[in-house]
C-alpha cells in the first residue's frame, strides 16, 4: 500500500492539482482508518494540504465536502465503491 501511496505523492507534485487526483485521495481517507494511517506515515495529508493552500476553492470545496455526510445508497449510486 505504501508504494502506491508514494506513486499518488509523486502524480501529485508532478501533475499539480486535478479533480481526479483530490477525488482518489478523499476516497482513500474515507475508506478506512487503515488508509488515514498509512497517508499519514508517507506524508500525503501534508503534502496535499500545502498544494491546497495554494487553491482556495478547492479547499472550499473540499472543506464542504468532508463536513457533508454521504449515504452508501448515495455512493453507489454515484459509481464511488
């Protein structure tokens, strides 16, 4: 898990700021306590958070998002599984 994390700090730095990357990263911390510990260990919730302070309405948005609880029949739904 570590190696894949590492690859999405790396698609982050490279590739700046895209919906697809933000979309993965928020999926992986919602998932499961597992995946927050992991992101943490390798520096990716910094990481991300010092690319986003440079993107206020992602971080609006962002910030909205994470305070919006959401249904499973919601998420699947939607295609996020």
């Amino acid at each position: 898990m570590r190696g894949k994390l590492e690859k999405r700090k790396t698609l982050a730095k490279d590739q700046g700021p895209r919906a697809e990357i933000w979309s993965v990263f928020i999926a992986i911390l919602r998932k499961s306590v597992r995946n927050l510990q992991a992101c943490t260990d390798v520096g990716l919730i910094e990481h991300v958070l010092v690319r986003l302070q440079r993107s206020e309405t992602v971080v609006a948005v962002l910030g909205t998002t994470s305070h919006h609880p959401v249904a499973n029949p919601e998420t699947n739904r939607r295609g996020y599984e």
